[in-house]
C-alpha cells in the first residue's frame, strides 16, 4: 500500500510539472508570435507570417492580451489579423478562377437615397449613378464575378450555400471583415478582406482600388475591362 500510495504521489507530482512546463510553453510561445507581429506592424512589412498564422490557431486568446497589455490598439491588432490574413490567402487566391469567386459588399456602401429594394438575394443594385457601387459592380462582374451587396452574415451563409464559390472578397468595416474571415474560414473558403474608409451605417467608404487590387489576383491582363481604371482612382 505505501508503495502504491509514493507511486501516485508521484505520478501527481509529475503531471503538475509538466502542466506547469505547458503553460509556460504556450505563454512564451505567445509573447514570442506579439513581438514579432509588433514589428512586423511598426516596419509595415510581415515577418514569418506562417509561424503567426499557425500560432493565432492555437494562441489567439493569449496573443491578443499580450497585445493589449503591451498598448495595441484594437484597431491595429484587427488590421494587423486581416492583412496576415490575407496575405496566407493571396497564393491560393490567385489559383481560384474569377467563375469560382464572388464579392460580398456592406449595404451601407450605398446612397442614402438609393432606389433599390432587398431581395432574398440581398440589396439588387439598379446602376442609378446616386453611388459608385453600380460602377464597380459592374466593372468586377465584367471580370465575371458574382456580386453581392448584402445587409449582414446570414446572407452571405447563404449565398455560399446557393453558389458554392470556392473564394470570396468580403468588404465591410474592420470587425465585420475579421468576423467574416473568421466565418469563411470555418466555410472552407478562401477569403481575402478589404476595409472600408469610413465606417457607420450609412454611405460608408471604400478605397475600389483596394478591391480592384485583391479583384485581380490570378487574372489574365489581356482579360481585364479596359475601363478598369477609370474606377481605382
């Protein structure tokens, strides 16, 4: 019985060490990834993106309090999450032909005054000139993209669902592209994400060369709308 009891002992001992050894892994490990992407985001250049990327699976929750008590602001951390992002994505992107991709646009981008209604397929654009979502609709559905101008997440599920793209650009306000990665992710697709300008509820911003530029990838020059570049600048 002794010997059964110094065996379990033990055995306790040994599992509380090696918790401990883990815990302190994980959080080195974490401190580790927040320094690196801190100068990743101070030299505006990504170093080791995969690592980090392989590190936010595992260690997010713990990065993103190392990022908080370091000073970061929130805006800067999600930016930061979305340009790694995209930037893992971009390669892959480019092997997925435009046929097999759609974009999803916030409604917000829209007039206050816009004239069209909401359809189970979202918000149908009638090019009434009030706004420049007809211009750039039409400009990326030249490129043979399927477009979406939608009022939130359920839409875009089921879209994916109807359409089955294999890659989507999401725009939208930095916590709705970080939702909206994070939700293609768990979709299986391979998302890229551009930010608005300006944020709210109504007649938001966006840079449509941002888009133009992620809308792109992986596509024949000799293919692109000749009038492409009237709408990027």
């Amino acid at each position: 019985m002794n010997l059964d009891f110094i065996t379990w002992n033990d055995l306790m001992i040994l599992i509380g060490e090696a918790a401990v050894i883990v815990v302190f892994g994980a959080l080195l490990t974490a401190f580790i990834l927040v320094i690196i992407s801190l100068y990743s985001i101070r030299k505006g250049r990504l170093y080791f993106p995969t690592l980090i990327r392989s590190g936010l699976v595992f260690f997010e929750g713990l990065m993103k309090a190392f990022f908080r008590l370091l000073g970061l602001e929130e805006r800067e951390m999600l930016s930061f999450f979305i340009k790694l992002h995209n930037t893992m994505n971009t390669a892959e992107f480019e092997r997925i032909p435009v046929s097999e991709r759609a974009v999803f646009m916030p409604q917000c981008l829209r007039s206050s005054k816009c004239p069209a209604h909401l359809t189970p397929e979202g918000l149908k654009c009638r090019n009434c000139g009030q706004c420049t979502v007809g211009g750039a609709r039409t400009i990326l559905e030249k490129m043979g993209y399927r477009i979406f101008i939608v009022p939130g997440s359920s839409f875009i599920k089921r879209m994916v669902k109807k359409y089955r793209p294999k890659a989507i650009i999401g725009v939208g306000c930095l916590s709705e592209v970080k939702e909206g990665i994070d939700m293609a992710d768990k979709m299986g697709l391979v998302a890229m994400g551009v930010v608005t300008m300006k944020e709210g509820c109504v007649e938001t911003l966006v840079n449509w060369a941002d888009i133009y530029e992620v809308a792109v990838l992986g596509v024949d020059p000799r293919l692109l709308p000749e009038d492409l570049h009237i709408f990027t600048h």
